[in-house]
C-alpha cells in the first residue's frame, strides 16, 4: 500500500514548526516527521493520513545535544545513533538499552524523542525515560511546558501532547553517587521489539539501598513504574552479597509487576509466558543494577 496524498514542509525555526502545527489543524490535520522510523510505516499502511508532515529535522536548536551538571539535554532532532555513540557512559541506562532499539539502521535515522513521543508500549526508551525521571520539554502555540516523563504517557501510543504542540528535548539525570542500572529485554530476534523487558535503577549508601525503582515494559498499554525501594532494602539487609538468595527473594516483589501483566496472548507470547518473563527479567534488571551501583562511587 502507498500512504494517502499529504503535503511536506520543513521549517528551520521552531516558531514556524508549531504555526505549521498549528495551521494543520484546521486542514485536515499534521503530524511532526522526525526519523519517520515509526511514522512511515504507519502512514504507508493507511493507520494514519495527517494532511500534512512537519519536518523537524532542519531546526537548529532542535539537533542539539548538551552535556550539563548533572544532567544531559537531548533535542528532537537528535538521533539515537549519536546518543548511542557519544552519551552511552554518560547515562548508562540509555547506553544499555539503545543497542536494542530496532537495527543500527534504524537508529541511525529515528530520534530519541520520537520514541518517546511515538508511546509504544514496547519500546525501551519510554521505560529508561520513567526509570530515570527524565523530564520532556513540550512547545506549543500556548508556549513551553515541562512535562515528567511520569505524566508523559497516557495510554498505548497516546501522550499528552495536544495536537499542534512537540516535543523539543527530553533531560535525562546523570549519575549520582552510588547509583547503578540493570536493563533486561527478550525479543524474539534481535532488533525486534521486546516480548518484555524491564529497566532498573537502584542507589546504595554504604551496604544500604535507598532508592530502588523497577519498570516493565511490552506488559501493558504502556511502561509500568513502581518503587520497590522497601522490598529492595529488606532483601538486601537480609541476604547482603548472597546472589542467589536476594534473587529468589526480589523475584517476591517483582510479581507485583508480573501479577499485572494484561498485554494479551498474541502470535509471538501467551500472556502467562509474558509474566514470567516480567518476573525473570525484572529480578535479573534488579540485581544488576544493585551490583552495579557498587561501581559508582563518586557521581
Ligand atoms: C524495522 C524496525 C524495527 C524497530 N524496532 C524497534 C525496537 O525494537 N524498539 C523501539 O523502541 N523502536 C523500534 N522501532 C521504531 C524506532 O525506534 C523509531 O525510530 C522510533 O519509534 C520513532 O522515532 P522517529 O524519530 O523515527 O519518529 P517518527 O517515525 O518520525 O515519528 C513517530 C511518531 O512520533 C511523532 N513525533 C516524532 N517526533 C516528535 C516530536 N519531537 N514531537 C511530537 N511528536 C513527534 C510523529 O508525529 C509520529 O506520530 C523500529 C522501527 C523499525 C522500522
């Protein structure tokens, strides 16, 4: 199938794009083109017919990629290729889980941003996004917004952004001292997306954990976060370095995830294979990021 006849502009100030936007709206719609990874296919077989595509990719300040205290700033623009190669150390939960974002290919084109904005339940970047509060700068013709990546999604490929308002950049935390990340995922082949995966950020003070957050993605109509800071350090006074019993144990406390899974049996996973997966997967994101969290001194 072909997409249906729309028109295309590219702007090169950010103004223009929303005034595109914001112009769409009232003939017959538009949708914001960044590495059109997710978006053409959807156009190509008719799921969507926007009359008009707004190119994002020839505005400036939305290719820029900065490198702050305490926080790295990712624009629309920017493609997961070069967050992959230029930012992996920087924020290492983001290095981990971009390898397994679809083929290089794919990454080579397709922005960071857009995944985020695309909401697919299965996708990684949403997950790493809610495991590392990263916030989402969001313009529109009411002007900026921020938005907690908590907020952000609302449903299977739905977020909050009103029609004619985009993202522009998402901020993502660095590091802090005695932090450390685990992320798991199964697919069927690789570059496929997940059947589930999870993400796991986990602090320690000395022997201690102070934080611990857990999120599984391809379970639902989207990520699913929960704070498993209390079960993490009971698990972890109780069984100190033991591996195999603080897995057994944390395995307790990701089945609140598991329990949830609601993602239907499909054609690739029945819905009962996906909670076990959620369970192992989840417990094993855990442990390492405990694990990990042992290399990170100093921030
Ligand atoms: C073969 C293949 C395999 C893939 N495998 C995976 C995978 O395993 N995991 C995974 O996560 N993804 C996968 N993808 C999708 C890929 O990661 C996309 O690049 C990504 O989902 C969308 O990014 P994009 O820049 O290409 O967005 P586009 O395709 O340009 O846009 C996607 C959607 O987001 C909207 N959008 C884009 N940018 C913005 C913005 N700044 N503000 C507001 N709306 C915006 C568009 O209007 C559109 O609705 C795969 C894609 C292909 C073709």
């Amino acid at each position: 199938m072909k997409a249906a006849p729309f028109s295309y502009v590219r702007p090169t100030r950010l103004d223009d794009v929303v005034a595109e936007l914001e112009r769409a709206e009232s003939t017959g719609g538009g949708k914001v083109i960044a590495g059109g990874q997710s978006l053409l296919p959807v156009l190509a077989m008719r799921l969507g017919r926007p009359k008009t595509l707004v190119d994002i990719t020839r505005v400036r300040e939305l290719a820029e990629l900065q490198d702050d205290v305490g926080t790295v700033r990712i624009g629309a623009a920017v493609r997961q290729r070069r967050v992959e190669r230029e930012l992996a150390r920087r924020v290492p939960l983001v290095g981990r889980a971009l390898p397994w974002v679809g083929h290089r290919e794919i990454r080579s084109r397709g922005t960071v941003c857009g995944s985020l904005a695309h909401a697919d339940p299965s996708a990684e970047l949403p997950a790493v996004a809610l495991c590392l509060d990263a916030t989402l700068t969001v313009v529109g013709p009411e002007g900026r917004r921020r938005v907690p990546a908590a907020e952000f999604f609302t449903g299977a490929m739905s977020t909050v952004l009103a029609p004619a308002e985009l993202v522009t950049s998402v901020t993502v935390p660095t590091p802090r001292a005695g932090e450390g990340f685990g992320f798991e995922e199964l697919a069927r082949r690789h570059g496929d997306f997940a059947l589930a995966g999870a993400a796991a950020r986990v602090r320690r003070d000395g022997d201690a954990v102070t934080e611990a957050a857990l999120v599984g993605f391809g379970v639902a109509d989207r990520a699913q976060h929960r704070d498993l800071t209390v079960p993490m350090a009971q698990a972890v006074s109780q069984h100190g370095a033991d591996e195999k019993a603080l897995t057994t144990t944390l395995a307790e406390a990701v089945d609140q995830i598991a329990a949830e899974v609601v993602t239907a049996s499909d054609a690739h996973a029945s819905q009962q294979y996906r909670r076990r997966l959620m369970r192992v997967l989840g417990t094993r994101a855990l442990v390492r990021a405990w694990t990990d969290s042992r290399r990170r001194t100093h921030a």
